[in-house]
C-alpha cells in the first residue's frame, strides 16, 4: 500500500481502477441517452397536462363565488 501523501501512487492506483472499468459500447451510450430524452420528454409532458388540469379544476372552483 502507498503512504497518503504520494500523488504518483494515486494516479497508478486510479489508472489500473479505470482499466477494471467496463465501459458501454456507442450504440449502448446512444440508445440509453434516446431512452432518457425520450423519459424527460414524456415526464415534462404529463406533468405540464397535469399542472393544466389542475390550474383548469381551481379556477372553476375559486370562481364559483362570483
């Protein structure tokens, strides 16, 4: 084991803990990053007809007084 001060150490240590690393094909990156934008998409769009409605729903019942 290194001692704590010696950065040259560290650095050795991260390259082989990086070299352990098994990294995602392109094709995998881009179908994840579809699915997640795709995801954001329909969540951005639920809750915006989500806020509509229920904007919708209290103004009818506020203005029920008038």
């Amino acid at each position: 084991m290194a001692s704590k001060g010696n950065p040259f150490a560290f650095l050795q240590q991260v390259r082989s803990e990086t070299s352990k690393v098994t990294w995602p094909s392109r094709r995998e990156t881009l179908i994840s990053t579809a699915m997640v934008l795709a995801m954001v998409i329909f969540a951005s769009l639920f809750f915006f007809g989500a806020d509509q409605l229920i904007s919708w729903l209290l103004s009818l019942v506020l203005n029920i007084g008038n």
